[in-house]
C-alpha cells in the first residue's frame, strides 16, 4: 500500500487504525486546532468542534478568517489531541507524553439556508452539552445571519496514541531517577450559577453530570 499524507512514519506502532477509536477520541475532544494557509501564510487556529457521525461541524462568526476561509473550501488539516499523561523516564532522551490525537485533512462545506443551519447549531450544541439545546433560547434571525457552520467529512485521517510507563534503554534501568507517569485529564468542575442570575437554583442534570468523556456522538 502506498504512503499517503495520513500514514504515520515517525513511530508507525503508535498508530490506531480503528475507526471507533478515532470516533471515541474526537467525542471526547472538544478543542480543534485548524491550520490552513491564507494569502501565503499558515495559520493554526483553536477553536471548538463537534462530530456527528462521518462529519465534523465547526461554526464561528462569520466575519472569522477562520470561517470564512473553511467556507471557500481552503485545503484544511484539523488536529485534535487529549493529553493523558507526562512520561518521567529515567534518561532526559526517553521522557515523553502520553496522549491520543487524531489529524483530519480534508475541505469543509458551508451549511446553507436557516433550516439546515439552525439543525446543524442544534446538533452541535446537544454532541457538546446534551440536553442543552432544550433549555437555551434558540438563535434569533440576526444571531442566524452572523454565524456560519461548516462540515467537514471524515474520510482522510490518521490517529496515533502512545500510552503506558517509559521506555529506558537497557543500560539505564539501574539510574536513579524516579522513572513513571503523571497523568492528567480534563474534568468538569462544580458548576457556579451566574451571579446575576436570580432565583438561586441547582444545575440542572445535564449540566451537573457533564464530564468530557461522558458524551456520545
Ligand atoms: C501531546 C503530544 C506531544 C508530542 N510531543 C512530541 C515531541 O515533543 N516531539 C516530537 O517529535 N513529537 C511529539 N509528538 C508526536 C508528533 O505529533 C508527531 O507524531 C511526530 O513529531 C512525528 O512528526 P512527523 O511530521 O515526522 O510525522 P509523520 O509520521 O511524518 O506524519 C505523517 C502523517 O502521520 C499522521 N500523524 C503524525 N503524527 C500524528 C499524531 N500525533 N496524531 C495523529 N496523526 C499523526 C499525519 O496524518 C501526518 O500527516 C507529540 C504528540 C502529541 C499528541
């Protein structure tokens, strides 16, 4: 099989070729980072996304350069990474990351007409916070007009992670350095209502329970 741009050279054992863990992995995600070239130069932009099913949805106002240049089709390459842990390996050579990224390449499509965006905006908003979309008050003509959503398909991706302790050469196991991982992970903290708004309430069940991992596309 030949090499294309989404086959992984550097340390191919670190690649995932399974698509329900590629799936998984941008499910969790909810942070982009989009690179495109403009005018000449490149430009790597965070911003937030969603899947739903074999497509990415990605929106912003539509005076972004980010928006407007992922409308005109711009060749995009969209990376997302969840960092799991620093890997403190006894030789400053070997310490490393444990992690799981996914890169998309592809070009994005604008979702046209107020329907077809006002879905896309509702599909967004429940992949990223279920339950959500119910209790916020819906996008308004003007707020419509100002935002673009775009799709990407996923079909060009690759997906690497690295997991587990360090990997010391042979000659350094008996160093002294405390050698293992620190892991790290992205959790949803209590939430604090608003001040400015009244009653006091709980928060509700969907947002209470909201954990990154916890949502389903
Ligand atoms: C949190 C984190 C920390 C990292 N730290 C370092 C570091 O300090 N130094 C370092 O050299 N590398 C680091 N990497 C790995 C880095 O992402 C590259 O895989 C590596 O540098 C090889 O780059 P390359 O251009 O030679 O990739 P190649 O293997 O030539 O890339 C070919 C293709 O493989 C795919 N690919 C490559 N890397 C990834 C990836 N990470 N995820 C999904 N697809 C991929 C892309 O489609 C790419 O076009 C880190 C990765 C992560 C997620």
């Amino acid at each position: 099989v030949a090499a294309t741009r989404t086959t992984i050279r550097r340390i191919p054992k670190r690649t995932v070729t399974d698509r329900a863990q590629m799936e998984a992995i941008l499910d969790e995600g909810i942070v982009a980072h989009v690179g495109f070239v403009h005018d000449g130069a490149p430009f790597v932009m965070p911003t937030g996304y969603v899947r739903d099913g074999e497509r990415l949805l990605l929106h912003g106002s539509t005076a972004s350069r980010l928006m407007q240049a992922l409308a005109a089709g711009a060749d995009a390459c969209i990376t997302v990474t969840l960092l799991d842990a620093l890997v403190l390996a006894r030789s400053a050579f070997h310490h490393s990351m444990n992690y799981r990224s996914v890169v998309v390449f592809g070009r994005a499509t604008p979702i046209e007409g107020d329907e077809a965006k006002m879905a896309a905006l509702a599909t967004y908003m429940e992949r990223l916070v279920p339950g959500r979309w119910d209790e916020a008050r819906r996008p308004n003509r003007k707020e419509l007009a100002a935002t673009m959503v775009v799709e990407l398909p996923l079909v060009e991706w690759s997906c690497k992670q690295r997991a587990g302790p360090p990997a010391d050469e042979p000659e350094d196991m008996a160093w002294p350095a405390w050698s293992g991982i620190v892991s790290l992970a992205l959790h949803a903290g209590k939430p604090e209502q608003d001040p400015t708004q009244s009653p006091k309430k709980p928060a509700p069940g969907h947002v209470a329970q909201w954990q990154p991992n916890r949502r389903r596309a």
